[in-house]
C-alpha cells in the first residue's frame, strides 16, 4: 500500500478524484488477494463507493453541459 501512494505522489497524480480511486482500488485488491478485512477496510470500501458515484455523476453532469453549449 506505501509503494502505491508514494508512486502517485511522486507522479502528481494525487489531486483528482480519479487518482484516489485507483489508488483505493489498488490497496483493496491487495487487501482482497491477503483476504484480509477489518473496519478500517470496510471503510475504504464505503470511500471508494461514494467517490465512483461522485465520478459517475460529474461526468454525467459534464455531458449535458456539452450538448447544452
């Protein structure tokens, strides 16, 4: 999970909501091939959820802004 975040660090990519996505989903695939769980997980997972549906909508949102111009 370190050798992830300090990769995406170092590439800048830390800021966009796309980033921190595939940095979750990195560490709970790791997390998942350990089968490994605890709330701390669980949690991430809820992160994750929440912020693809953030993505889910602003792209969606995007789009009709594009055809409305």
């Amino acid at each position: 999970m370190e050798s992830i975040i300090s990769i995406d660090e170092l590439l800048g990519n830390i800021g966009t909501p796309e980033s921190k996505l595939r940095r979750y989903q990195a560490c709970l695939n790791e997390f998942d091939q350990l089968n490994y769980d605890d709330p701390f997980i669980r949690q991430i997972r809820e992160e994750a959820t929440r912020l693809e549906q953030k993505i889910k909508e602003s792209k969606t949102q995007n789009t009709w802004f594009k055809f409305r111009e």
